[in-house]
C-alpha cells in the first residue's frame, strides 16, 4: 500500500478487512511514504495493528510520523512480539520521548525485533537553516545493548558525531550478534573511524559495514571494509583463521594480495573469491586449510 493516501474512515476499513479470518495471515505491511490525512489516522492505524497477529514486517517509513505517533507506535510493539522487521526512518521526530520509547522496547524481553530501520528519523533544520539532531540517542545505543534479538542496525543519515560513535561501539560491544550495521552520511571523522575499527576487529559476527561519508580518510575506510570481509571469510574457514593476531590482519592481507597478484593475476578481493582460493591452495600444498597457507607460501 505503498505511497497512499489515508484518511481515518480508509483506516477504520482497512483493518476491518484485515480482522476477517482469510487476511489475517498477513506477514508484510508496507504503507511507506503513505500520505495520513487527519489527527486521528495514525492513531486508528497503530491501535489496528495488533489485529494483525503474525505481522513479521512493518515499514512506515518516509510517512511523515511525529513523536507522538513513534511513541505510541512503540508502546503497541510491546504486544506484538511477532514483528522482526521494522522501519520508520525517514520521519520527522524532533523529541527525546521518541527515543527514549524505542530504546524501552527493545530492551523489553518480548521484543524479538532482528532489524530495526531509524535512518533520517531525529535530524531537522535550527532557526539558522542549518541541518542538526535535537535528541540525545545514548538512550537508544542503551536499548541495543539489552536487546537480544537484533541482528541489523541502520542509522544512517542521524547527525551521529565521533563522540556518539564511540558510544555506540561501546554499547555494541556487548553483542555478539549484530550482522549488519549502517552509519553512513554521519557526520564522525577519523576519531570515530577508529573507534569503528577497534570495534569491527573484536565483533566477529560483523558481515556487512556502511559507514562511508566525506569525512573519512581512504586508509581507515579499507581497513574497516577489510576487517568485514575478514570477518565473513573467517566464519566459513573455521577457527584456525581466527587464530592470527588483529594486528596483523591488515599485514596479512596485504602480503595475500601480492601474492595474488604475482601468482594468480587475481584481482577480485571479495570474500567469496578468497574462499575460493584458499580452496586452491589448500589443494597445491596439502596444509589444513587456513588463512596462513596464503601468507606463508
């Protein structure tokens, strides 16, 4: 239903549709960048979406929400363990309320959220025109910490600055599950890109990284996008990979490279292609198969 208008009396209907046995098996509801005309539309919506008992996927983003919808939006979550996916980036929610209530539902036992979308959700423009964040999302890092569920994080686009990337590395420190991770177009420099990376280095479930802006330098943004791919290669090689100093994993791949450059003509360093490889030289030289056959040969 994507890109809809939607009145009070359309909701009302909608869900009246939905509560009859044959559609109540939805799974997906997508009203992105739906138009809500009225006071009383969103609140008819989030008061109707529990009705949708095994809703897996919400996506409200860009629908122009404000604090008071996201609030109310989170208390109704707390009922609806059966939602794994949500997004609402793209809104417009300028109060600490709103974060303080996402961070209270993911740290509520019942959440069972695996990806949360809050790109572009708490940014807007000062008096003097300029683009800034009014909240404070230490809040929201807190939520992710205790939450047990998440696995993908985005958060692009929220004014996030090195300090709060530095809480944020922290906070994340305490999972061991977290896949995937979006801060791009914040705006942290190299203080936080090496926060980033000490980060990545010790979260081995990591396999997907955005963090790219105009800040960053080229030697710290291929030292991260490195240590990911590191990160996805080593899960499938086995824990000999995972055996190898994190100071010499940039070495490492640097000698491996040459050698693939000098021995193979190789010139595609993705995961899947050094998976393949690794495969090759296990074959030639007949040693269990490990990122050091690669160095050592």
């Amino acid at each position: 239903l994507e890109g809809w208008q939607m009145d009070r009396v359309s909701t009302s209907s909608l869900f009246e549709n939905i509560g009859n046995s044959e559609s109540n098996s939805i799974e997906t509801l997508s009203l992105k960048s739906c138009c809500f005309i009225g006071d009383e539309t969103v609140e008819k919506l989030v008061e109707g979406l529990p009705q949708i008992e095994k809703l897996h996927t919400l996506n409200l983003g860009f629908c122009n929400l404000q604090d008071a919808d996201i609030i109310q939006l989170s208390q109704q979550l707390q009922s609806m363990p059966s939602v794994q996916n949500l997004h609402i980036g793209g809104n417009n929610c300028l109060e600490q309320e709103s974060v303080n209530s996402i961070s209270q539902w993911l740290s509520d036992e019942s959440c069972q959220l695996q990806d949360l979308n809050v790109s572009s959700l708490w940014i807007g423009f000062s008096e003097e025109g300029l683009l800034q964040r009014f909240v404070d999302l230490i809040p929201l890092f807190r939520g992710v910490a205790e939450n047990r569920s998440l696995q993908s994080l985005t958060l692009a686009d929220n004014h996030i600055e090195n300090i709060e990337i530095k809480e944020l590395c922290y906070a994340m420190k305490k999972r061991e599950d977290l896949i995937y991770l979006d801060i791009a177009e914040n705006p942290f420099n190299e203080i936080g890109a090496e926060a980033l990376r000490d980060f990545v280095q010790q979260a081995t479930s990591m396999k997907g990284i955005r963090f790219e802006n105009k800040y960053l330098q080229y030697r710290n943004t291929e030292t991260i996008k490195f240590l990911v791919q590191w990160n996805s290669l080593s899960s499938r090689l086995g824990e000999g990979c995972k055996s190898m100093p994190l100071s010499l994993w940039p070495l490492a791949f640097a000698r491996f490279k040459s050698d693939l450059n000098n021995r193979y003509d190789q010139t595609d360093y993705s995961a899947d292609a050094i998976f393949r490889l690794l495969h090759t030289l296990n074959g030639e030289f007949g040693h269990p198969l490990s990122f050091r056959i690669a160095t050592q040969h």
